[in-house]
C-alpha cells in the first residue's frame, strides 16, 4: 500500500472524534442564534464561475483561488468567500424584492494561500447578510449578532474592534487623489505597510498637511468619547458623515449592553475592495487572526444586477472551537452511548436486541446492538 494515500495535502486536514463533537457544537450554536434573528439559509455552490470573484468585484487576489476547468473550457474556481456567490444568489431570486432580505450560510471556503502562513486552506465559516437596508440600525443588527453568536459559544473573552471606509475615502476625496491612488493608499494601510504608504503620497501632488493626516488613518484608535474629537476635527462632509455613523451605532449598540465589547480603529480598511461602510473585526486573546470579519458593502449587488444597499459578517467556526480549548471553556459533552447486545447465532436475541435498541432511540438515546460473536473474536 502506497502510505502518502493517507496523508492530506498541504493546507487541509481530517476533523473526527471529540474535535469534531466541538466543532459541531460551535456550528449548531452560531446557527441557532442567527436563524433567532430571523434569518433564513441559504446554501451556495462549492464552485462558481470565475467572474463572480474577479478583480472588479473587489475579493481576494486571483492567485489565491483554486482555479480549474469544466468540460466547456470555463474558468471555475471553488468559493473563497460566501458575500459574493450570496449576492448572485440575492440579484437572481430576489431582483423585484423591495423589503430587506436577510440570508445565513454555513459551508466551507477555499483560499490557495502558502501554508507557511500558518492557514488552513480549507476552513468553515458561518455567516449572514442583510441586504436592502441602508441605515445604521441594519450595521447594528450585523455586530450584535456576531456579539451574541461568541457568547453564546461560551466565549467571552474578546473584542470588535469597528473602522469606517468612508472615514478615509473623504480624506481621499478632499486630497483629490485618483481613483487609482486611492485603492493602492487604501491597500498599503489596509495591510500597515507605513513606510510604502508614505512613500506612494510622496509622488502625490498634495500638500504636506493633507499627506499626514492621510498616513495618521493608520493610527486612529478610538473609544467613544475620541470619536466626539475626531468630528470637531474632520473638514470634509464625508468624513464627517462617516464618525457621525460610528457614533449613532455605538449608541445602539449600548442600548443591547454591548458597548464594552467594542473600539473604533480608522485604519481599518480591509483587503476586501467591496466594502464601503463601517468594516469591523472580532479579536480573541491566542488568536492570530479574526475570528469574525464583516462590513458594509452598498455597491456589491450591482455587479449581479440588483441595486441594493447590504452588511454582513463571516464566523470563522474553527478558530472560534480552537480559542474554546485553548481557554479551557468546557463543551457539553454527548449522551453516553447504551450498549444492547445480541449473538448472531440466535435469531430470538436479535430480535429483542433491535427491540430494546430501537426502543431506546426512540427516547432520543443512543443505542449501539453489539454482536457479542465477533465481539469476541
């Protein structure tokens, strides 16, 4: 037997046994707390055609996807984000649809990413989207359900951290710099890449003072009371618009008793080039990335043809599991399992066996029927 057939390729791996139980755990829970919301699932393909994660929509890099062909030569590529196959899904089942729609998943995603970064290629992720609503109350309903979602799970632990896209593209706006700019700026931040970021606004025709309130995003940490400064401070209606938003959500956000679980962070822009409103992140202690990731994204679903404001968020399950164990957080543990045994060699006690056993699992307990022939053997 060639022993490489049991082993995994880089990047994924086999989950079985207590992992598994805990992971499914984590699963069920976040899936109940959002579907308490209100929120209906929906399950997306495993593989999409490529112009549904192309460069224009503003996901992860071309590099990073799985590519492949099917049998008319189109370019195909497994799901590395659920946003974008959620939007097609909204623009073509839910085109005439005025009143907001709002939709959860739960699935696996792909990203062809160098395991030397320490990532899974394949992970599992939860999440939900509202789509069609505009207003700060939707971004609200969006935090606090990821809030409720790691509670519930028994984290308690953590923080969501909030930044606004539009904070800084009123900054652009005001700098006058092209559109092109803007995007490598947003990205360099995006990433706290400092020192090129100075770099890029250095070739830029503006003045100094706009160049470093431009490379000062990066370093805006708020909490509630900052953001009243950072207003009297702002001198372009967009970025004004843009704190006067993160204010009212803290607010809101206040009135469910969850305002000591979040911060504000300017520089947050994400990689993702859709978002257009707030962005936030979800971080717990031992974590080397988010455990949860969402924003604003109003442009998106005019892509697939639907015109419509949206916000959502994506659970990575697994990581939340991992943080769980490592915390020492102790997950329910499943029903023993009772044991009905029967000798094949008698009919009669086969019968009773599978009585007994059948008996049980009507109950709703687990029933294991033990051949106590080969049991021996």
């Amino acid at each position: 037997m060639n022993k490489n057939l049991l082993h995994t390729p880089d990047g994924v791996r086999d989950i079985y046994g207590k992992e598994y139980d805990n992971i499914k755990f984590v699963r069920n829970t976040i899936s109940t707390v959002i579907e308490n919301y209100g929120y209906t699932e929906i399950q997306t393909p495993s593989f999409e055609f490529f112009d549904v994660f192309s460069k224009e929509v503003g996901t992860i890099p071309s590099k990073e996807l799985y590519k492949f062909f099917d049998k008319d030569n189109e370019t195909l590529v497994l799901r590395p984000d659920f946003t974008p196959p959620v939007c097609r899904c909204a623009a073509k089942y839910f085109m005439d649809e005025n009143k907001p729609i709002r939709l959860t998943y739960t699935g696996q995603t792909f990203q062809n990413i160098s395991s030397l970064q320490g990532k899974l290629s394949e992970t599992l992720q939860q999440g939900a989207e509202l789509i069609g609503d505009p207003t700060v109350f939707a971004d609200a309903e969006m935090v606090s359900i990821v809030i409720d979602c790691l509670l519930e799970t028994g984290l308690e632990n953590f923080r969501i951290s909030i930044g606004e896209v539009d904070y800084f593209k009123g900054l652009c706006k005001e700098a006058d710099l092209s559109e092109e700019t803007e995007n490598e700026l947003r990205s360099l931040i995006s990433s706290k890449n400092p020192i090129a970021a100075a770099e890029l606004l250095n070739s830029c025709d503006i003045k100094e003072e706009m160049r470093e309130k431009l490379l000062k995003v990066s370093d805006i940490f708020a909490d509630h009371g900052m953001l009243s400064e950072l207003l009297d401070s702002a001198e372009n209606d967009i970025s004004r618009e843009a704190v006067k938003r993160l204010m009212k959500l803290y607010d809101l956000l206040k009135l469910r008793g969850f305002d000591k679980y979040v911060s504000f962070d300017l520089g947050m822009l994400s990689k993702y080039g859709y978002y257009t409103g707030i962005v936030f992140k979800a971080y717990a202690p031992s974590a080397g990335s988010p455990v949860a990731t969402g924003g604003r994204y109003d442009k998106l679903l005019s892509y697939f043809g639907k015109d419509a404001p949206a916000v959502g968020f994506v659970i990575q399950t697994d990581d939340v599991e991992k943080i769980l164990e490592r915390q020492e957080i102790s997950f329910p543990e499943k029903e023993e399992i009772t044991e009905v045994y029967f000798n094949e060699s008698d009919e009669e006690s086969y019968k009773k066996a599978l009585e007994a056993a059948s008996a049980l699992r009507g109950l709703g307990q687990r029933a294991l029927l033990v051949n106590l022939t080969r049991e021996k053997r």
